[in-house]
C-alpha cells in the first residue's frame, strides 16, 4: 500500500523547459530589435556557447553530480553555503557574460557590452516565466491528506528556492523538501532517496517516485528499491537505463494508479 508519494520538480510539476524557452524568446527579441539578427538563431548560438562554456569550468562535475543545468547557470546566483557554490557564484557572472557575448558574434554582432544587457536581462525573463503544467495542482489537490508527499529535486537549493518562490501555491502542498544542493548528493544516488525516506518514515514498498527523467528519477528509484511512475508527456523513447513501473502521458494517470 502506497502511504507516500515523492514528486520531481522540473518538468513534472512545472514546465521548466517552456520557462526557458519563453525567456530566451523574450531576451532574444530585443537583440533582434537592436540588430538584423534571428532571434530563434540567437537562441541556439547563446545555448551551444553556454553548454561548451558549463563544461569548460571546475564546477562541472560538481554540477553534474547535484543535478543543475547550463541553462540554470544562465540565471542562477548560487548564493549557497559550501566551497562548490562559492566557486559557481563567482563564476556565473562571467559565464552567463560569455554566453550572450559569443552568441551574438557568431551572427557577426561583436558588441560586448549588448552582451552583459542580454544576460541580464535573462535572468529577469526567467523569473517572469513561471509555468506550471495545467493538471498539476487537480493533482496534487486530490493527493493532499490522503498521502505523505515529499518534493525531491535536483539543484541548487537558492535556484529551486527561487522557483517554488515564482509558483508559491505548490509549496503548500509538501510535507517535506528535498533539494540535492543542500543534501550533498542528487539524484541518481541512492543515498537521497534513503534521506527522503527517512523523513517519511515509511517503508519502501510504501513509496512511490512521480518524475519525468529516466536518468535521475526512474534510475535513483530502480537502485533504492522505490516503485517509480514515469511521466512521458513527450513519448520519448525507452531506454536500457532505468525500466519505470508504471508509464504515463499525462500526470492526471497517476491517479488511475493509485486507484488500482
């Protein structure tokens, strides 16, 4: 009998990729204002920049193993205690400088101070973006009293603070937070899981993973002994990383689950 229910953030209950996308369409247009530049071609320079920049950078691995991402760096801070994200603080504003500045020559754009006005201006976009999925809250509404939930997400615990700060109704309905940041280890490792289940004080066969990255979610479940519902809304293809429980489309079907 399932007694708790451990939800991913990014992409589960918020729809963090379209967030993104809307912020770099809004940044992206102002450059092609100022110049005759495709903001949609904007947009993919400044993301391959960012990603060859990320994994450039001593931070990588750490990055890696606590679960934030190259677009993440483009607006986070990292005002975290802990020698790690004192090297991602002062590292982001110059990565997220770079990032812009070289997107916009390779459209032949060399103006580096329009670059810092871009990066800037993202992180403002970003927080203006807050999507969450429609079904969400129906969701969570029907689960809340009946179940033990606890968020359990990857990153850095300022930038996950920051979107649980722009969606503040979500908050409310978890009994408990986990972020990989603070904990030291992300999903994945096994070790986050154990920590989860502690907090909720109840066995593995009572609990249930709800995300939408085999990688993280589906794999950390499979390697702690965690029943895990994978949400597929993209119908991406399986993997031979991780095999999910169960299968969904829609986070609605997660209610069909537990009914049965």
């Amino acid at each position: 009998m399932i007694k708790a229910i451990l939800f991913d953030l990014d992409d589960t209950l918020i729809w963090d990729k379209k967030s993104v996308k809307e912020a770099f369409k809004a940044t992206c247009e102002i450059a092609a204002k100022k110049y005759a530049i495709n903001p949609d071609n904007l947009e993919q320079k400044v993301r391959k920049n960012a990603r060859a920049l990320y994994a450039s950078y001593e931070t990588y691995s750490f990055t890696q193993m606590i679960g934030i991402n190259p677009f993440e760096g483009l607006w986070g801070e990292f005002s975290n205690d802990g020698e790690p994200f004192r090297k991602l603080k002062e590292i982001a504003p110059d990565y997220q400088r770079e990032s812009w500045k070289k997107g916009l020559e390779d459209l032949g754009v060399n103006d580096p101070e329009f670059g810092v006005e871009l990066a800037k201006t993202f992180p403002v976009m970003r927080k203006k973006m807050a999507f969450v999925y429609e079904e969400t809250y129906n969701v969570l509404d029907q689960l809340k009293g009946n179940y033990n939930l606890l968020l359990l997400t990857n990153g850095s615990p300022s930038l996950q603070q920051t979107k649980l700060e722009i969606t503040p109704k979500l908050r409310g309905y978890f009994d408990h937070i986990v972020i990989s940041g603070a904990f030291g280890r992300g999903k994945p490792d096994p070790a986050i899981f154990d920590y989860a289940r502690g907090l909720l004080s109840v066995e593995k066969g009572e609990m249930l993973m709800v995300g939408d990255n085999l990688h993280t979610d589906v794999l950390g479940a499979s390697r702690s002994g965690i029943a895990s519902v994978w949400v597929n809304r993209d119908q991406k293809d399986h993997s031979e990383v991780a095999v999910p429980t169960f299968e969904i489309a829609h986070l609605e079907e997660l209610l069909q689950i537990l009914e049965s």
